[in-house]
C-alpha cells in the first residue's frame, strides 16, 4: 500500500514521537549562579566599615615598620605584664579564682 501511496504523489504520513522536553534535565531547580558567602552566612558582620579609613589617617606614618618595631619588642617583658595582668587583684578586676586569663582569650 505504500508504493501505491508514493506513486499517486501522496505523502506518507508521518509519525512524530512525542518526548518530553524535560525528560533529561536535572529535576533540581537550580539558579542561574553561584552561591557566594552570603547566601551561606546571611547574618555576617559586615567588616567593609574597618577599611573606610585612608592611608591618610595612619598615626604611625609611611616610615613606621611594624616588622621592625616586633622585633625590637622585648617578648619575655610582655609575658610577664599579661601574666601579672591576668593574676593579680585589682579593685576593678578582682582576681577571684587566681587567674582570668580564658576571659581574655
């Protein structure tokens, strides 16, 4: 029957297959971007407000070499001022349990 369709000049029906056009994506809604920080941690500190000062306003000066001046720190002293700080009673900080040092921490 199909030769004598084709001879008398009609077309053959054709049969589409019908597909689902969303049959191979993922069936995650996914966006279009990527998350950032943000949508992770919405509650963040917003820290942009410790860079609003220029370099204009750095006490130290453009000559001041923090490196430098560590090294000319004398560590043993500064141990010994955080140990005497965190054991020692003083009216307003009274040392009640000998040491407040996880206060600081």
């Amino acid at each position: 029957m199909d030769n004598k369709l084709a001879a008398a000049g009609a077309a053959a029906p054709q049969i589409q297959e019908l597909t689902n056009p969303t049959e191979s994506k993922c069936p995650v809604a996914h966006g279009t971007r990527a998350h950032t920080n943000r949508d992770w941690w919405p509650n963040q500190l917003n820290l942009h407000v410790l860079h609003q000062n220029s370099a204009l306003s750095n006490p130290m000066g453009k000559e001041f070499n923090y490196a430098e001046e560590f090294k000319s720190l004398d560590l043993n002293a500064v141990v010994k001022d955080l140990h005497a700080v965190m054991t020692d009673t003083q009216e307003w900080w009274p040392a009640d349990f000998g040491h407040y040092g996880p206060l600081f921490i």
